[in-house]
C-alpha cells in the first residue's frame, strides 16, 4: 500500500481499479495467464523486444546518417536497456511466478524504473525516464498494438491516471465509467478539475509522479476531500473507506433536502442560484440539484477532438438540446474560449510563448469571423426556444466588445432576411476576467445587458500566477485583496448601471466565498453542479445584514491570509457538518 | 575479493554511455560485480541499475567482484572507470 498526496480540487471518495493513460493513450489491463501460458507469453515478451530492437537501430541508423554517428548513439542505450538480461529476468519471474500477461509484467517492472529513476537528481532524470517510457510505450505497442483498447468503450468503473488530461482526451471518455481522476499536474483551475467538478466526481490533482507509481489496474482510492490517492490499499484502508463514503453520502443527503427549497436569505433576499455546464447533458445533473438555470455554458466543446468546424446545426442542436431540457429557466452561453489551454486543429502548430496572454477566446474568434458568426447564428436561432443570454469572453477593451456586437447585429439582419425567427431581446453580456476590464467596468456597463464575473482567470491575471505550475499554485487564491477590490468595482458599477452581474468562476463555488459575493451584492452565483447545494445552504443560513457585516470586516483586511482565515472559520460556523 | 574505490574524475561524469559500457564489461566476465555508491549497491552488470548510479565528476565509486576471473575484470572496469569518455577504449 503506498499513498500519495495532492491537491483535492474535486470533492468525494471512490474505490476501483486504475486505467493510465500515456500520451498515446494505452491502456494496459491487469491480466493473468494460466499456468500452461507462461512459456508463450515469455515467447511473445521475446518477440517484442526483438521488434523495438529492430526499430531502435533502424532509428538509429537513420539519424546516424541524417545529424551524425554522435546523435544515432543515443538509441545504443535504449537497445542496450532492452537486451539488459536484468530487465529479462525481472520480466519472466512476474510472468512464472505470478502469472501476469506479458503486457502487464513489461508495465509493471518498467513503472518501477520509471519510480526510481524520477528520484535521481533532476538533470539526469529528465532524459532516463524518457528513455523508459520509450521503451515502454515500444515494447507496448508490440504487445499489444493489435488489441489496444481505447477509453470510449469502458466495460467496468475506473479510475482515471494521466499526467495532465486535455480537453480532447476528456471530450472523449466514457463518462458513465469514470469514478475519479487522479493527475501529476493541474491545478485548482485546471481542465481536469472543472471536468471531474461538473461530472461531480472526485478528483486529486498535482501529484506529479502519479501516472509513474500506478500500474493499470491496479486498485486506488482518491480521497477528494483529503487529496489523498492511496495504490493497493490494504483490508483496513478500504474499510476505513467504506465508512468514510458512508459518511459523506449521509451528508449529500442531508444537503440533498435543499434541492427544492429557493436560494434566498434569511431576511428573504433571493439570489439565482446556477450551475456551469460543458455539455447540454450536463444541466439535467444541475436541476437534479437543485439549480434555477445556466450561468455558464462554455460552448468550446463543440470545438474539440474533430478535424473540422462544427456546422451551424452542430451547434444549433447541443444549444436547443440545454435549452429545452431546461424548460423555461435562463442559460447564458459563453461564445468559443479556444486557446490557452483549449485548442483545436484551427490552433495550428504556432507554439505560442505565453499562451495565456495570447491568441485566445474573444481574440480567436474576431479572427475567424467565420466560425464566430456560424457560433452566434445558431444561438440566436435557438434563442426563441427559452430564455437565453448570450456572453463574450476574455473581453480587454470596449473595441473588441463593439465589435463583436456588430458582428452580432450583422448577423442579426441576415437571420431577418431569411426570415428566421430569433430573441430580439437577447441580452448580451461579458466575462470580467481580466483587470483592465474590471477597472473599465463602468464604461462597459453602458454597452452590455449584464457582467459575469469569471474568477479564475481574473486571479491569475491580477495575481500573476500560472494557475496549473504547481510551484506557485499556492500563490493563487481569490481571497486576495486586489482581486476583492477588483470584484467590489464591478459589482458597484453593475448596480449603478442596472445590469445584472454574476461570478461564474470557481470562487462561486467555494462556500467559503459565498457570504462575501452576496454582502457584495453580487445577483447570480453559477457554480459547478457539485458545489450547489453547499452554497445554498450557506446563502440560507446568513441575512443580508450579516452578509454586508462580513464584507465590511473582509475589506478591512491586507493580506489574503486574514481573509481566508477569517472566512474559513466563519463557514465552519455555518455548515459544521462539511468539516472534515 | 577484489575491490577498488574509484574517483570519477571527467569533465561530464558518469552518464549513460559509460554506465553502458561498464555493464557490458562486466556482464562478459563470470564474477559478480557490484558497485556501492554512498550506501546505494547495485549490480554492476545491469544497465537499469547502473542508470541509477548517475555520477557526477569527482564522486567515489566502490567497485566490488566476485569470483574466479575477478581479477582481469577489476582491472578492465578501473579502466574504464578512470577514463570513461575515451571512446576508443569501446571501439
């Protein structure tokens, strides 16, 4: 039994056996032989070893002769790692004495090497693991090349392992199958992390050896309470485990008692209560807790894991499925957010220096006026369907927000042309996630309907702080001043102006916020499906008064350690029961 | 059984090619070969375990073997050990 610490970015607690998956996305079942089999899988091993070698000196004469004999040597030490008797012998008494297929023998010793190689000192390390998991992902491919399973037709519950999962590779799980996550990288904000929250699963991420110490199959637990990844627990672990899930059901049902019941404050102050979604399945998972509507439908999905655009029906179709399944209660689709940490084949291969400063969301899509207006097309068409608002991302300065809306008034007259029926009062609106946006929040809300207040990249950028580089992940955290002061000036300038603002961001999720966002004045929350029902009951416990009390001491406050000390402890006061 | 401590001493230390050669020297003689580095031993006729002995310039190397052509293989792995970018010596 060996356990792993991380960052618990998605609450819950789940038990089962690990897929891990590589770059090529492999995944190595656990399978055992019978006695009588040894002698052909030790057979196949050879076969397999003979084929990488082969590969490899070929490989090696082609760079010989194309860079030069002093690059072609490198491959000399992964052939010589393969012929290396030691790596045969530890093969073959996994394969004779506990009868594991040859696949899951390769896996299982070369993950080991892998473990201790990630030990040395850095600069050493680096090229040897690469080195094992070549020969990894070669001996592999030869094993079991033929029969590789892929992760769209999972037969039993897994665990999910990977390094870090992209959008693509999310986009294309089968998600009835997937119990938990469990990554080397990511942060709080990470793709894996708003995957595993909207699916409501658990998730530990930033565990950065993790897809080294879990072979496939092998049985895991992820404690997303905790952020605890244990590998072959022990009889007493997993029923510890079970207690533990008992514990936290019995809780999810006392919460669950909420899902009817309005988000509204003691003294009556009702604030909309919404979920974030990805895909339009998604918000039937939102009602079922109980939210009041869509603040967040981020649209990129439709981009990803193709080799084309999504036609006008494509995208029509996903927006009409979300919006009838929410039957009269109000969504507001974000238009594309590509780029970053989000791309498409229309990315290209421009490897850009600081994707999180570049060609990016609003920015992609007033360069592809195509894709942009085939996007806003379909959710105009599909805005007679229910109430629908509709709102730009990443938006920097009044130019780009005038443009869009011309491009959407464009739009607009053709649909009329054609005599397509659409919402005329469509309301636009904007992310403020970016502090020039913030700063100017006046000025913008002369020109838009209403604000959502996205979180995340808001942090980052006034804190500059890469959210998903481990090292300085703890340097990220709403609770910092300068993000409050920035929060403080939209929300102000919202309700000067009349509009609607919402926070949309992860910090609307965290109950620890959520006294804060409404003593702000903050109208909406729009939070992953997960988190709903905490911070309806903390919206339900407090009045506005004492919401306005806490927002007042908060900002009397300098550092982001006072603040969250101050707001943890008060939200220990009002949901005891979430302390663990 | 014969046994040497061995400074690394060139500009780049031990690194994969050295640690390959060294296995293969080892692994044509009868003897066991083992090699100590602070209190981490491995078989010196494993290049996996050799990787893990990644040495940088000036660090001592225990070399240890074991049985009846000790001797000649000590001698042949010192060698190495004293020069292990001479590319010659391998070719």
């Amino acid at each position: 039994m060996e356990i792993r610490k991380g960052i618990p970015v998605s609450p819950g607690l789940a038990i089962a056996p690990a897929i891990v998956l590589d770059s090529e996305q492999f995944r190595i079942p656990r399978r055992s032989i019978a006695a009588e089999e040894v002698e052909g899988e030790l057979a196949r091993f050879r076969q397999a070893v003979e084929g990488a070698q082969g590969e490899i000196r070929e490989l090696r004469e082609h760079v010989a002769r194309d860079v030069g004999e002093e690059l072609g040597a490198i491959f000399d030490v992964q052939d010589a790692l393969m012929a290396d008797k030691r790596l045969h012998e530890e093969v073959r008494e996994l394969v004779e004495r506990e009868h594991y297929a040859a696949e899951y023998a390769v896996s299982t010793v070369l993950k080991a090497y892998a473990r201790k190689f990630l030990k040395l000192p850095n600069r050493y390390m680096a090229e040897r693991v690469a080195d094992v998991y070549d020969i990894e992902k070669r001996l592999l491919r030869h094993l079991i090349g033929a029969k590789r399973e892929t992760l769209g037709r999972l037969t039993e519950p897994v665990i999910v392992i990977a390094h870090d999962l992209t959008p693509s590779q999310t986009a294309s799980l089968d998600r009835s199958k997937i119990l938990a996550f469990a990554t080397d990288g990511g942060g709080r904000t990470s793709h894996t992390t708003i995957v595993a929250r909207a699916m409501s699963i658990p998730a530990v991420v930033g565990l950065q050896t993790i897809t080294a110490d879990v072979s496939g199959g092998d049985m895991v637990v992820v404690d997303g309470n905790r952020g605890l990844v244990i590998i072959n627990p022990d009889e007493e672990t997993i029923s510890r485990f079970h207690e533990t899930e008992q514990r936290f059901r019995r809780m999810e049902e006392s919460l669950g008692n909420l899902k009817d019941l309005p988000a509204v404050t003691q003294d009556g102050h009702e604030v909309a209560l919404w979920g974030n979604i990805e895909f339009p399945h998604d918000v039937e998972m939102c009602l079922a807790r109980g939210a009041s509507g869509i603040g967040l439908y981020r649209t990129e999905f439709l981009y990803l894991d193709r080799e084309d655009d999504p036609t006008e029906e494509d995208h029509y179709q996903a927006y009409a499925e979300a919006i009838e399944a929410l039957d009269g209660r109000p969504i507001t689709i974000r238009t594309c957010d590509l780029g970053a940490d989000k791309f498409t084949h229309l990315s290209g291969d421009y490897d850009e220096r600081n994707p999180f400063l570049g060609f990016r969301s609003i920015r992609f899509s007033l360069q592809h006026i195509g894709l942009f207006r085939t996007q806003l097309r379909a959710v105009l068409r599909a805005s007679v369907l229910g109430p629908t608002r509709l709102m730009f991302p990443l938006v920097t300065n009044l130019k780009e927000l005038r443009q869009a809306k011309m491009i959407l008034a464009d739009v607009r007259e053709d649909l009329e042309e054609e005599a397509i029926p659409f919402d005329r009062d469509l309301a636009i609106g904007i992310m403020v996630e970016v502090p020039s946006a913030a700063l100017m929040a006046r000025n913008f809300a002369r020109e838009c309907d209403f604000f959502s207040i996205g979180t995340n990249d808001l942090v980052q950028y006034t804190l500059a702080v890469d959210r998903s580089n481990e090292r300085v992940a703890g340097l990220y955290t709403a609770g910092h001043p300068a993000v409050l002061r920035l929060i403080r000036e939209v929300v102000q300038a919202a309700c000067d102006a009349d509009i609607q603002v919402a926070v949309c961001g992860e910090m609307a999720g965290e109950p620890m916020y959520t006294v804060l966002l409404i003593g702000l004045g903050v109208h909406a929350l729009s939070v992953s499906p997960a988190t709903l029902l905490e911070v309806k009951k903390v919206i339900r416990s407090v009045t506005m008064d004492q919401a306005r009390e806490v927002t007042d001491k908060i900002f009397s406050f300098d550092s982001d350690r006072e603040v969250d000390a101050y707001l943890s402890e008060l939200t220990r006061r009002l949901l005891p029961e979430m302390a663990v | 059984m014969p046994t040497r401590d061995i400074e690394i001493t060139n500009a780049t230390g031990l690194h994969a090619r050295p640690a390959q050669r060294f296995a293969e020297i080892a692994a044509r003689f009868r003897s066991r070969v083992r090699v100590r580095r602070g209190d981490e031993t491995v078989n010196g006729k494993s290049l996996w375990e050799m990787l893990l002995l990644v040495a940088p310039p000036g660090t001592i190397l225990h070399v240890e073997v074991e049985g009846d052509d000790a001797e000649a293989c000590l001698k042949e792995l010192t060698e190495l050990l004293r020069d292990p970018d001479n590319e010659q010596a391998d070719s």
